[in-house]
C-alpha cells in the first residue's frame, strides 16, 4: 500500500474529471449489497477467548470457479496474522474454524476445497510476525507498533475474503472441482510456477492460466460459539460489490499466496452509498477511501440488556476495517522529529494503548429516561470516551460476554435500554495535520470526516459490527438452569453532504 502516491492520483483524477468526465452509475461503483452477496466480505469479529472457537462459511453461489483470498487480521492494530489463496468450484462450500493453542489462535478445517498452501491436518497456527521487531513509524504493514508482540494478540480481530478472479482454463477448473468429494488434483493451483496474473500467465493445456475479473456471488456466515456457556453467535459478514470494476483486457486481482495483495486498497476509486432517498455517487484518491465511504456512520445505534434476574450481560463490537491504511505508527517518545502523517477520517496515532478516537455517548431506558455524554471506564490516556483498536469491544457494566482484552466498559444506570454512540470530532490536535480524500491538507488538526474529491463530506468513521447478549436462566424449569443468547447487527445514521446525489 503506497500512501506517498496519494497526491499523483488525485492529480490525475482530477485530470480525467476536466477531460473525459466520469459516468457516475451505481453499475460502475464499489457498493454494499444488501442481498448478502459480494466480491468481497467483510466479517466483523473472531475471538478464541473465553472458551469461544468461531466457524466460519463461504459460498460460490455462482457457476463459476473462483480463486479468493482470505486474510485473517489481529484486532488492535489490523496486522496480518495469516492469509492464502482459495480456490472454489462451481456452488462450492467452504468451512473452517478458528480454534485455541497453547500460545496462540489457528484455524483448523476438514473441508476438501484447494487452498494455497494447503492447510495441514492439524491446523495452521497464527503468527506475529507482521507485528514483532523494530518500530516502523509511518503508514506500514509490519514491524513493531508499540504494543504486545505476543502471540496471545492472534486470539481475536476480524477476517475479510476478497474474490481474485473468475478460472476459466479448463484444466484448472478441472482440477478443483470435487468428485466423490474431493477436489481432482489441488496440487495444480499449489504449485509454486503457477501464476494466475494478467501479466505474466502461465499456460496449462494450451490455454492461459490467467484469471478474468470478478463476478461476485460470494455468501457466507460465522458463528461464536461458545460450548460451555451454551452461546452461538451468528452473523452475517458484510457484502462489498463491483470491488473491481476492471475488464478482461485489464490486470485482475490474483496474487501469489503470501502477498498482502489484493487487499482493501484494490477497490475501485468510485462508490456510491444511498443517503436520504437517494444516491450519492463520489469519486476517491485512494480505494480504502471507496471503501471507508460505504460503511461511514455518524452514529451507531443498538440495544443492551441487563437483567438482574436473568444475569443478562451485553457487548458491542465495533471494527473498523479501513484503519489500518490511514493511521500511522508512531512513538511519542521518540526524540526524532515526527513526519508521520494522518489520513481521513482518523484522529489519532497508534503507539502503546491504540489510537483512541473519541466518541460520545448518549443512552436512554425502555420508558425514555436518558443519560447523555458518559465516558468509558477506564478512561482513555488524556481522558475522555475513546475506542482505541481497529476491532474494539464495548461492554456494558463489565459484562465480558466475549471476554475480550480489546474492551471499552461503559457504565450504565439502567438495567436495560439502548444507546446511542456518536463520531463527529473535528479540530482535534495533530502534528503534521490530517490529508483527507480530496487531498486537502488540515495544518496541526484533524476531523471525524471524509471528503471526496467530488466534495462530498461523510462525517464519522467507518464501522461495522454487532451486539451479543447473553442469559443464566437460574429456574427455566424445575431445578434446571438453561443458558442462551443472540446478536443483533448495529443500526446507524449516516451524516452526506453531497455536492451532486444522483
């Protein structure tokens, strides 16, 4: 991911703009589906602690072989923790889980699909090496960040698929489609010359082993379950669509395993989001931009329950996946002079305790009694409500139903309502400012908001996630305690200043 390259491209997109024009239509824009199905899922939250092993699906819904990625990312910084290419016959299935060592998470499967590198038998363990060594200051993928480099870090964060390509060489598809079961012969999508890229393909049979570009199609779900507490969590991942837009005759989005590529980057530099009855349609610098636009909110809006008689506890996820493009690594105790620079819509530099954005908090009970701006507990350094990781947990009155390390607490008086959390700081100090969508640079300050280079102006920050609640029914039946729960997706309000809605 190269953040120097930011002002070239707007240079140049501004160029095609006063030449040529762009057609702004929903078809040729990255957008959520809200049918569930996608060339890209984002699913919001993993956790391995507490007892909790998270099953995870995907779904080719499509008659279509596919190569995806799929990355798993840590949750305080976003750090890679393992990734590989997949590949998925026609309507095929995918199931894995994400399970505990000994000293770190591993994701386990017994489903036959090829993936690359294979899988072994017993797992593939977490690593931490995107997040161990020297501090790299900056913008960065690797290196030391200022917080743990144990292993211990791999046991929650969030997980996104992004489809690479459609196979169309006969031999290929041939060798991942199942018979009896079984893929034919997944050493042909292992083998270390194989090259699915646009430019430089290789040639099985005669035929170009290259990929053409996404379709979409994608579907999938995840499950925390916790066995012990009698819990499953079920979610649904967030659909992405037209992630690319590019042609047969462009470069797809296959890469070898091991690279950090495609990633949230790759998306197409156009969007659209639907605001107030209609469209708004802008055009981004940079496709984490593209992406962060779908998934803006001013406000993130959700229930809590706490029940005395039931010993009801609540938390709330909220990850922020586009994070890790735009907020730098940076030591405050470092004597060097800072150059590290801020992106839109982002606050904060990651060191030791995250980088903590602010938000503020208003909750009301089921007969309309209300609390206005309350603050976390413990507050974050300097004080004030903050949420810190790129995937934080807010739990209600120390509920811990996930048992997360990467928790917030926030204090409520009411046994059972529902809260409102707000994102609209601006003017918040900054060495070196903050570079926002269209390039604008603000001097020693930075805002909660995302400008296009169309001048569209999305105020907030980018989130997903959900709510889980949990129950101890000490009596359900005569001498019979029973536990359950659910979950429930965010509700949200979004904040568009458009220059142009379609």
């Amino acid at each position: 991911m190269q953040k120097f390259k930011r002002k070239s491209l707007y240079l140049a997109l501004v160029a095609a703009v006063s030449s040529v024009g762009i057609a702004n239509t929903a078809s040729a824009a990255v957008h959520i589906n809200s049918n569930g199905l996608g060339q890209v899922l984002i699913y919001p939250y993993y956790s391995t602690r507490a007892g909790t092993d998270t099953y995870l699906s995907l779904v080719n819904t499509t008659a279509s072989s596919k190569a995806v990625k799929v990355r798993f990312t840590e949750g305080k910084n976003s750090r890679e923790v393992l990734d590989f290419n997949l590949y998925l016959s026609p309507f095929d299935m995918w199931t894995a889980a994400i399970v505990n060592t000994t000293s770190a998470a591993k994701v386990i499967t017994a489903d036959k699909s090829c993936t690359s590198p294979a899988i072994p038998a017993g797992g593939k363990e977490f690593v931490n090496f995107a997040f161990t060594g020297a501090a790299n200051e900056g913008i960065v993928q690797s290196g030391g960040d200022g917080e743990t480099t144990s292993l211990d870090r791999t046991r929650e964060g969030y997980f996104e698929i992004i489809e690479m390509g459609v196979i169309t060489n006969t031999a290929v598809i041939a060798a991942i489609t199942h018979t009896s079961g079984v893929p034919v012969n997944c050493a042909v999508v292992q083998a270390a010359s194989m090259n699915m890229s646009q430019s430089t393909p290789s040639s099985l049979g005669g035929l170009s082993a290259a990929v053409d570009p996404s379709v979409g199609g994608l579907a999938g779900t995840a499950s925390l379950i916790g066995v012990a507490s009698g819990t499953d969590f079920g979610y649904d991942p967030v659909a992405i669509d037209a992630f690319t837009t590019k042609t047969a005759a462009q470069t797809n989005d296959w890469f070898v395993p091991g690279s950090i590529f495609p990633d949230l980057t790759s998306a197409a530099q156009t969007s659209v989001v639907f605001s107030g009855g209609s469209t708004v349609t802008s055009t981004w610098s940079a496709g984490e931009d593209s992406i962060a636009s779908l998934i803006m909110h001013n406000n993130i809006i959700n229930e809590y329950v706490l029940d005395s008689a039931t010993l009801s506890g609540t938390d709330w996820v909220v990850t922020m996946p586009t994070k890790r493009y735009n907020v730098p690594v940076r030591n405050p105790a470092n004597v060097v002079a800072d150059t590290t620079q801020l992106y839109s819509p982002f606050t904060k530099k990651f060191w030791l305790n995250g980088a903590c954005e602010a938000v503020g908090l208003a909750y009301w009970n089921r007969e309309e009694g209300s609390v206005s701006f309350v603050d976390f507990s413990p507050p974050a350094p300097g004080g004030g409500t903050s949420l810190c990781w790129e995937s934080t947990v807010v739990t209600f009155n120390n509920s811990h139903v996930l048992g997360s390390v990467n928790e917030v607490n926030v204090p409520v008086n009411f046994e059972n309502g529902w809260l409102r959390m707000s994102f609209s700081a601006t003017n918040v100090p900054a060495v070196n400012g903050q570079i926002d969508g269209n390039a604008a640079h603000y001097v020693d300050v930075a805002h909660q908001r995302l400008i296009s280079v169309d001048n569209n102006t999305f105020v907030g920050l980018p989130t997903v996630g959900f709510m889980v609640q949990d129950f101890i029914n000490q009596n359900a039946a005569p001498g019979i305690l029973a536990t359950y729960g659910g979950n429930f997706i965010h509700k949200y309000t979004t904040s568009i200043s458009a220059t142009s809605p379609q």
